[in-house]
C-alpha cells in the first residue's frame, strides 16, 4: 500500500498542477458582486448544467489520476487505500478552489455503497467505476405520495417477466433525477406479505423508454427535486440488488448511508466552509468583539468540531468497509441541528437585511441556508423519526406506540393510552 506521506506527496503535486489554492484572505467568495441568489432565477437549470459538467469534469481528472474512489476495491476502479489516504486528500482539497462535488451526494454517498454493497458482480462492474468517474450520476428513488417516514408502505410495483422486472408507480421528491443517469428503485414484489417484506431494489436506467421526470420547485427558488413516474419500466434481474422481497435490508443500507452523508454536510449545510463563511459574515458586519456574538459564535463552532468528529468515526466505519449502523442518525440530527443553530444565528445577525434583495454583500445570499434548513430536517428521515430511530435502536428504549389510523383521534378524545388504560 501506498504510504500515506508518498500519497500526500503525490495528491498534493495533482492539484498543484490541475487546481488553483484558495488564498486565506479571500476564501469567502459567496455573495461577491452583486448578492444575487442565482437559483432564484429562472435560469438555474443552465446554470445547473454548467455547474454539473464542470463537477464531472473535475472527478473525472481525480479518478484518472488515482483520486476519485480511494478507499475502493481495486477490482472495480478503487485505490484499496485506507480511510487515512481519503481523509488525507479530503483535506489537502479543501485548499483548493474545485468544482462544487454536491451533484453526487446521493449517488457516491448513498446508491453506489449500496451497489457494492447488495449489487451483482455484473451490477458493480457496471455502474461502480463509472459513478466514481462521473461518467453517470445516480437518484434515490424511494419516497412515494403515500410513503415516506413510513417507507415501507410504497406502492410502486415490479412484476418478473422472465429475466426481467417491470416497474409502475409515481416517486416524489427525487433529488437530482433530471440530471442522473440511473436511480436506485425499491417497489413492491409481493402485496400478500407484512408491507417491510414484499419489497425489492432495484438500479433502474433514467432514460429507459416508460420513465417521465417532472421538476418541483421548492421554497428556497431552486428545483432540485422531482416527481418521477414509471409506466411499465424495464429492468433486467441483473439489476436487482439483494434477494427479491429483502428490499428493506436494502433500503436500509442506503438509508445510513444517507444519514451520514447528510451528518456530513451533504445536505444540511452545517459543514465547516459555511463556519467560515459565518466568521467572515461576522467580521464583514464589524461585530467580532460583540461579547454577545462572540459567544454564539463559539456555541457554533464548538457544536461542529464535536459534531465533525462524530463524523469522522461514523465515515471512518463505513470507509472500512462495514454497514453503517442506527447510530448514523444520530450523525444526521447532528448535522442538521447544527445547520438549523447556524441559520438562527445568520438570521439574528443579519435581521431584515436577510429577506431584502438589496445587493448588499454578504445578506440575501443566506437566505438560501435559511430557506433550506427545514428541508434537510426532513429529508432522509425527519427529526422526530432520527430521535425514535435513536430511542429504539440505540438506547433501547420501548417501542413508538405509532398512530391508530382506524381512529387517530379516539385516545385523546376519551383521555386514554392506545391499550385502553
Ligand atoms: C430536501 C429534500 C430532499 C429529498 N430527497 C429525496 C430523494 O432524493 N429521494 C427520496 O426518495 N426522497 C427524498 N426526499 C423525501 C424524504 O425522504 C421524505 O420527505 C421524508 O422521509 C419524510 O416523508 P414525508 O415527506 O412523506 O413526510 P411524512 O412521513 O408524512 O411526515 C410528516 C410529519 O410527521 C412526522 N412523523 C411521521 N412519522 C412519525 C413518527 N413515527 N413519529 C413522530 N413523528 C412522525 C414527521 O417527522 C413529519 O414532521 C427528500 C425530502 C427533502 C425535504
């Protein structure tokens, strides 16, 4: 194996020579100019794609030059390096100005250890080393009208058809699938057993013949997620990951995944570049001897480092190879509450100036965080779900009672417990 001060030495040389270093005394960038939001305009689909090919272009230059899959079986295009080398590199790259890496959050952070994790030989060889390549970018396909706390209540279906499976049904609130080239599915295999059962995964191709994508627009202005439906897609059984009907096993691994990714800043924003960007924020507006502020700032800055270092062991457990556990909600709750701590203090700060387009620097451009926090206390599993999550599979405490939905009502009508006490 490759040394960790050679691989330092030679990640160091590849971005010397393909990337510029950001320089300290300009490192807040982000509401230069004009404070325009640009996903507010209705150009943000152009603009996502010139965002989107320059991000593939950078990881293709990564994986080319032995950087894109570093802790991956060499088999299937990795490095087999330690989760040493990948934080060595993760490091070294944030000095540097890259493309923003946040278009294969769900795909690298969630479909593909999925894929190595419950795919054919044939899946991996097929969709792994081109994920990590950028040649193809990957959705979650999980959540449904009628199903998304309660997954398992999907409806989706896929019926065999010799060595294939065609699937029919509407998901919602796909992130990132009018841009992605495959999308992991689960459906419904068999209505005749308990709902956590009948379910199988699946990789579907996003632009076979019977997939329809259709955008949502969400309250921050962007439309990052969708509505997708499938009529009669489909899917060769070889693109099947798992056992048929142990879908939920499946979706269970891809779930953790998720909740770590998201803890990591993925998707709830609470990662240390916002830190900075908060600190800078402060300096900019002259009240970083406010003894006021200065205390809120540390309460942030304390909640990320604890919060980045429960991290580190959580990405530490899945780089080596295991399956992230229950306890990866707590990296998720972390993650967001921390994003919701800092949006709090932005918007305090900032007061008015937050939701008037002025131009001024450094002001309406947060309103994206603001705007954006409750969607990632919700997505990948909401707050109230994470902490029965962590009562009941971490500290073992007694079960949700769930809701009667016979007759929701009756208990708190009659004053008694759902057993009739
Ligand atoms: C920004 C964003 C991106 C997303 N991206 C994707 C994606 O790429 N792919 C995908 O498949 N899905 C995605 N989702 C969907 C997401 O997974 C669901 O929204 C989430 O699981 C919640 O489901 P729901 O919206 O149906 O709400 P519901 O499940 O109907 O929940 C409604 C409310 O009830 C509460 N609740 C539900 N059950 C319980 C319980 N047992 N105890 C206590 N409270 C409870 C919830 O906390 C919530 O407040 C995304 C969502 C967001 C916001």
């Amino acid at each position: 194996m490759t040394s960790l001060d050679e691989f330092t030495a030679q990640a160091t040389a590849f971005l010397e020579t393909n990337a510029t270093r950001r320089q300290e005394s300009r490192q807040f960038v982000w509401g230069e100019g004009s404070d325009k939001v640009q996903m507010f305009e209705e150009r943000d689909r152009e603009l996502e794609t010139e965002m989107l090919a320059a991000a593939c272009e950078w990881r293709r230059l990564r994986f080319d030059n032995g950087f894109g899959w570093i802790t991956g079986p060499e088999e299937f295009g990795g490095q087999g390096l330690s989760s040493a080398h990948q934080r060595a590199y993760d490091a070294l790259e944030s000095r540097f100005d890259v493309p923003n890496q946040g278009f294969f959050t769900i795909g690298l952070g969630m479909v593909a250890p999925t894929i190595a994790a419950h795919g054919s030989d044939g899946a991996k060889d097929r969709y792994l080393r081109q994920m990590y390549r950028a040649d193809i970018v990957g959705c979650q396909l999980f959540s449904e009208p009628g199903a998304g706390s309660d997954l398992a209540s999907v409806q989706t279906k896929a019926v065999r058809d010799g060595d294939e499976w065609i699937i029919t049904g509407q998901k919602v609130w796909t992130t990132g699938a009018h841009f992605s080239d495959i999308g992991e599915v689960i459906a419904r295999t068999d209505p005749d057993l308990p709902k956590h059962k009948g379910l199988t995964a699946f990789v579907v191709d996003m632009h076979a013949p019977g997939v329809e994508v259709r955008p949502l627009r969400q309250m921050t202005g962007g439309a990052s997620f969708n509505e997708v439906f499938f009529n009669e897609v489909r899917i060769p059984d070889d693109d099947r990951l798992g056992e048929v009907n142990n879908g939920w096993g499946v979706a269970l691994t891809t779930l953790m995944n998720e909740r770590a990714a998201i803890g990591a800043g993925g998707g709830g924003g609470g990662g240390a570049s916002m830190l900075t960007r908060i600190i800078e924020m402060v300096r900019h507006f002259g009240l970083n001897d406010d003894p006021l502020v200065r205390q809120r700032l540390a309460d942030l800055i304390i909640n990320a480092r604890v919060q980045s270092y429960n991290n580190q062991r959580a990405m530490d457990k899945i780089r080596a190879g295991q399956l992230p556990g229950p306890e990866m909600s707590g990296a998720k709750l972390g993650g967001t509450a921390n994003a919701a701590r800092m949006a709090e203090f932005v918007s305090e700060v900032l007061g008015v100036k937050l939701i008037a387009d002025s131009g001024e620097w450094g002001t309406y451009a947060w309103s994206q965080l603001v705007m954006g926090v409750p969607g990632a206390r919700i997505a990948g599993g909401s707050d109230e779900v994470m902490r029965n999550i962590i009562g009941e599979r971490v500290l073992g405490l007694p079960k949700d009672p769930g809701i009667d939905t016979t007759s929701p009502f009756r208990d708190l009508a009659v004053g008694t417990q759902k057993d009739g006490r």
